[in-house]
C-alpha cells in the first residue's frame, strides 16, 4: 500500500481533534462521561500507534521519505512536515509508549484529576511530543515544544498538592529558560541565514562563518541539551518528576526526555555533521559526566520513583556517547554509533516506561516509595516482582533483554573508535546501574513484608484495576525481550534509519527549499545564499 | 456599585466591540485582523462586562461554556485542515461557491473557518483567564470594599 504524506499530519491531527471533542462536552454528564472520555482517547491512541506503524514500515523499512507541504505552500514559504526513519522510530516508540501507560493512568488516576482535564491533557502531550518528532522548520519545533511543555506543565500539577505545584513551577521555569536559548539559536539561525526551514539551513550553515556555526551550534546543544537533561543542565528532572501520580512519571519518563535527544541527534547529524568530529572531545566528556551523575545521583536516592528518574539521566549520556561517535568508526560501518543509539533510544523508552509502572505499582501497594520503610513485597506480588526483576536486568543490560544489544553495540563502536576512557566509563555506569536496580529489588521485593500504610492498597482492591496496570508491564517487557532475541535484525533496520539520517543531501533534496527561492526576486523574501556569503565574509 | 459612567459606556462599546471583532475577523484572510485579534477583542468586550457589572453575571451565563469553547475552536480549525485532503494536501485552501437567496452570492474558503476556530478558542481561553483573574482579584479585596456588592 502507498502511503501518502498525508499520513504525517495524522500522529498531530487526531489526538488534537479527540482532545477538542472532549473539551467539547466535557460539560455534560458525570461518572459515565469520564468513560466516555476513556474510549475516545483509547480510540486516539490506536489510531496514532497505527499511524506510526504505517509510517515506519514505508520510512523505516523501505527508507522513504516523507514531505508534507501544509496548504501546498512549497518548502521555505509554508510548513514543512517531515518524516524519515528517525522521525518514524520515535513516532512508534512514543505511540507505544502512550498506548502502554494509558490503561495503567486509567487504573490508578482518581476521578477528580479526570474531571480537571486528565485524559485530554494527555492527547495534547502526546500531540506536542509527535509534532515535535515531525516539525522540518526551528519555528514550529518551538510551537510543539511549548505545546508539550504546557501540556506536561499542567499534567504534573493537576491535583494541585503542594509538593506538585513546588516541582511544577520549578520543571516549568528550568524549561523555558532552555526555550528561551532554543528561541536565541531560532533568531541567529533567521538573522545570518535568513531561514528557518530545516533544509534551507541544512544548504546555507556550510556558507555561514565559522562563528556563527558554532555559537548556533552551541545554543542548540544547550536547549536541547536541558531538554534532554545533559550533564550540567538536568536539575529540572530530578526535582519534579517524583511528585505526579505514578502513571504522569511514567508518560513522562519514557517520552520527555526522548524529544531533546531526537532534537539533537537531528540538529546534528543535519546542521553541523563536521561537529560531530571538531566536538567529539566535548560530547565525550558530557555523556561520561551524564552517564556517571545520573547512575551515582540514583545511587542516593531514597525512593523508587526517584531512583528510576534520577536513572534516566544516566540513560540520556548513552545516547549522546552514541551520537558524538556517530561519524567515527575505524572497522564498523558508517554510521555505526548513530544506529547503536537509536536502538539505545528504543530500548530505553519501552525498558524505562514499564520500571516506572512497576515502581509505581509498587508504590500504590505499599503506600509509600520510601526504600527504608517498605520491603517483601515478593511473597504478595509474586506476579509484579518478576515483571519488576526482569524489566531491572534489562535496563541494567543482561541477555537477551534488549539492554544487552544496544548496550554490546554502544560498547563496540566506543573501542572501535579506540575511545578507552569513555567505553571504560559506560561500563561502570552499566554496573552501577545493575547496583540500582539490584537496590531497588532487595529493599522493596525482598526482605520481611512491612508496609508503612494503614490505609488498604488501592490494586488489591480489583482485580481488574490490576489486571490494567500490571498487562501494559508484561508486554514491554515481552517488547524488550523480543527486541534483544531479535536482536540483529533489529540492529540492521536501525542501522538503515541511521545511514538515512546521516545523508544530509537526500534531506535537502526531499524538501528542495531553493528550487522555489531561486526564482523570486533577490532580497525580497530570503536572502539569497551568496548574499549570505558575502555578508559573512566582509564580517570576517 | 461601579460608577455609572463605566455602566452606560458598557452599553455602548460593547456591542461596538462585538461587531468590531467580527469585523476584523472576517477581514483577516488579506487584510490586518484575523481570528487571534478578533478573539482578544470580544475578549475585551467580556472584561468591560466584568468590570462594569461584576463577574458573577458573566460566570453563570457564559462562563460553564467556555471549556466547550476551546474544544469547538480547536475540532473546527483542525476540521478546516481536513476539508483540504479533497484538494490532495492537509490544511490546502479550499473555497466553496454559494448562491443564497438573501445574502447573494457568497464565497467562503477553508482559512475563514479556520479564522473562526482560532476566534473560538482565543475568546474561550481569554475570557477564562479574565473570569479567573476576576475572582482572585475578588479574593484580595476585603469583604467590605467590594467593588461589585
């Protein structure tokens, strides 16, 4: 089947459209609207995760890609919607993800955080994170950012208990600062290149000075970096993820985090490849700082929620090692680190989301995350401590869970590129990680059963609200251990998805930006690339 | 009670600026104006209202609508992108001919109803935000010294 390019607008239109309806006759009807709402966004769910699945089989698996010129208005003039291998993995990690922790949010989200706007906040979140995913200009990446910073915003503190509202505010203020520097970049980008579209400035950054490619450059790595929450820029996550209702960190920790790594593995492979290189000391460094902080900082935490977003980070400094070695390789193919970190990406993602859902189901049971004061679980929740242990060893990256193989192929381009000290780093974060997980296990699962709460746990209550909360773990788990089994043909596809990211020319070509501009009138709208040049170069 | 001069001015500037806002947002398709400006300004029309008359009036009659507004705004800009797949391309221009028998020929495109979504949900949103910031201001005034009782 064809798939038009029609379909890029769909992972935005549809949950936009569910969301409006709910808002729509969120005014009529009591308990039974609140179903009703349920199945509309269970419904936007399924028809954005076969969207996604669509769009990566066509880019992903046939390397197409996929150009959408909103209203017909050709590249520089209107919006670009685009949609490669990249773009196509994140979309269906991030459709999964959704679909996983949306039964989970229905089983343990109380009904007065649904009457204040739960369930379509959620399709306004996951909007902003696939418009994110999709946008091919720096002005409608902003939009979507702010659209899903709002909408997280708001989904962190909806319930409005004090220690939400502290965390929200502080979540809230530390990202619009990283929008602000994005904003900056946006404005540098328009000022010197006179464009923002992704292709025109993919065409024109090589004619910039050196100057502006690297101060542009480096307000793109501190936006999307705090985004990402890199080494130096990530105190955001840790103090507020831990506050929401378990099935928010979960959403959270599986998607947010995910949109600055994508953001800058597109910046970079697309805008400045030759950084990659010039860079690759500074990008080493931060990963093994990330990678380090994040593993030791989760070491100190006292709850399991804490302990698990606090590990993201570490995750976060895989991914980036990944992408600062994505151009080297001595013996593996080209591309080889990019493809380890995609896989790493994906891993991450599903691995990430069903800890945090153990975790919180956990926590739900026992009342309380605190490590100290719970423990024996095991002996009551025979069923959720499995899921828990193996989702731990998977993330900690024992065969054959999918840790394993993004982990192995991370490792091998690091000593292919004979970059020792980080390959030595990623493998003490690897042990410090199962040291975590192993904590989490022993101090929560095993041990006498003590359970601080006196009030009954609310999953032992109905077997059903278990049954929602504990199948969306069991099959990314199940998705975890397929992706390690499968693990090769899984590495070859993302290895394509990589060598399709990394050929800057084909990007340009599917958008052709100039092939509109060159006919105009010179200086009316854009400034033609010569223009560009030789402004720059009388500066110099 | 408000002074009367604000009570006799809401009568006349606020259908002035209710047509106003109509008038801009049909205008907006070539010339300045458009759904943003024209939601802000019906919006504008809304707190002259809160300000001459008190909140509590605004908050009965239009004030449970105004969650509904937003989503009636935003299904409809997004359905006006949808009419464009008949052209072949989301969100494309899309102009439709009617020949009415009053109003006479009458030309209407996609980015007017798209205008009209952007209206709703501005003017929904705005006047939330006033509503909101009414009662807070309403909080801070000591019960005695209320400007609307």
């Amino acid at each position: 089947m064809a798939v038009s390019a029609n379909l890029l607008a769909v992972p935005v239109a549809a949950p936009l459209l569910t969301a409006a309806l709910i808002l729509l006759f969120a005014r009529w009807g009591g308990r039974t609207l609140i179903r009703h709402q349920i199945a509309l966004t269970a419904l936007a769910l399924c028809i954005n995760l076969a969207a996604a699945a669509l769009l990566f089989r066509a880019a992903a698996g046939q390397g197409q890609r996929f150009v959408l010129q909103l209203g017909a208005w050709s590249a520089p003039f209107g919006i670009t919607v685009y949609g490669d291998g990249l773009s196509a993995t994140l979309l269906l990690m991030t459709a999964l993800v959704a679909l996983a922790v949306y039964p989970f949010a229905v089983a343990t989200i109380d009904y007065h955080r649904a009457r204040m706007g739960f369930h379509p906040l959620y399709l306004f979140l996951l909007m902003g994170v696939n418009g994110a995913f999709l946008a091919g200009d720096l002005f409608n990446l902003y939009v979507f950012f702010e659209v899903l910073l709002m909408a997280s915003f708001v989904l962190l503190t909806v319930g409005a208990q004090p220690a939400q509202t502290n965390s929200g505010i502080r979540y809230v203020v530390l990202n619009l600062l990283a929008s602000t520097v994005f904003l900056v970049a946006a404005g540098i980008a328009y000022g010197t290149l006179g464009t923002l579209n992704f292709a025109q400035i993919a065409e024109r950054l090589p004619l910039a000075s050196p100057a502006v490619r690297t101060v542009f450059a480096g307000l793109l790595l501190v936006g999307f970096g705090s985004k990402a929450a890199i080494f130096p820029l990530f105190f955001w996550l840790p103090a507020s993820y831990h506050t929401p209702p378990p099935a928010v960190t979960a959403l959270f920790g599986g998607l947010l985090t995910k949109v600055g790594v994508y953001t800058l593995f597109r910046s970079f492979t697309l805008f400045f490849p030759e950084l990659l290189q010039d860079w690759q000391p500074v990008l080493l460094t931060i990963a093994s700082a990330t990678m380090l902080v994040g593993a030791l900082g989760a070491l100190a935490q006292p709850g399991i929620r804490r302990v698990l977003s606090f590990h993201i980070i570490s995750h976060v400094g895989f991914m980036l090692m990944g992408l600062a070695v994505a151009l080297s390789g001595n013996n593996l193919a080209f591309g080889f680190g990019l493809g380890a970190a995609i896989i790493y990406l994906c891993h991450h993602m599903i691995i990430k989301t069903a800890l945090i859902m153990a975790g919180g189901a956990v926590e739900l049971h026992m009342g309380s995350d605190r490590l100290a004061s719970i423990g024996g679980l095991v002996s009551r929740q025979p069923f959720l401590a499995f899921l828990f242990f193996t989702a731990a060893i998977s993330l900690a990256g024992v065969p054959p869970f999918s840790g394993f193989v993004s982990k192995l192929s991370l490792l091998q381009i690091t000593l292919d590129t004979r970059h020792w000290v980080v390959s030595g780093v990623s493998v003490f974060a690897s042990l410090l990680t199962m040291m975590n997980m192993m904590r989490l296990w022993r101090e929560s699962f095993w041990g006498d059963y003590s359970r601080p709460s006196r009030v009954p746990s609310r999953i032992l209550q109905s077997s059903v609200r278990q049954r929602l909360m504990l199948t969306p773990v069991a099959v990314l788990v199940l998705l975890s251990l397929a992706l390690g089994i499968w693990g090769e043909p899984a590495f070859r596809l993302s290895m394509q998805v990589a060598q399709q990211a990394l050929d800057r020319q084909a990007y340009i070509e599917a958008v052709s930006p100039s092939a509109q501009t060159s006919t105009l009138p010179a200086g009316l709208f854009t400034v033609p690339a010569e223009t560009v040049s030789t402004i720059l170069s009388k500066e110099n | 009670m408000p002074e009367l001069y604000l009570r006799l001015l809401n009568r006349i500037l606020t259908p002035v600026l209710l047509l106003l806002s109509l008038y801009l947002l049909f205008r907006g398709h070539n010339l300045p104006g458009g759904g943003f400006i024209a939601g802000l300004m019906a919006a504008a029309a809304f707190q002259l209202q809160i300000l001459s008359r008190g909140h509590d009036s605004l908050r009965r009659t239009v004030g449970p609508y105004l969650n509904s507004g937003i989503g009636l705004g935003l299904a409809v800009a997004v359905c006006s992108g949808i009419v464009g797949l008949l052209d072949g391309t989301f969100f494309k221009g899309v102009w439709f001919s009617l020949d009415l028998p009053l109003l006479g020929y009458l030309k209407i495109g996609t980015p007017v109803i798209f205008d009209l979504g952007v209206f709703l949900v501005v003017v929904s949103v705005a006047t939330s935000y006033l509503l909101g910031l009414s009662r807070v201001a309403d909080a801070n005034v000591e019960p005695g010294r209320r400007a609307d009782s």
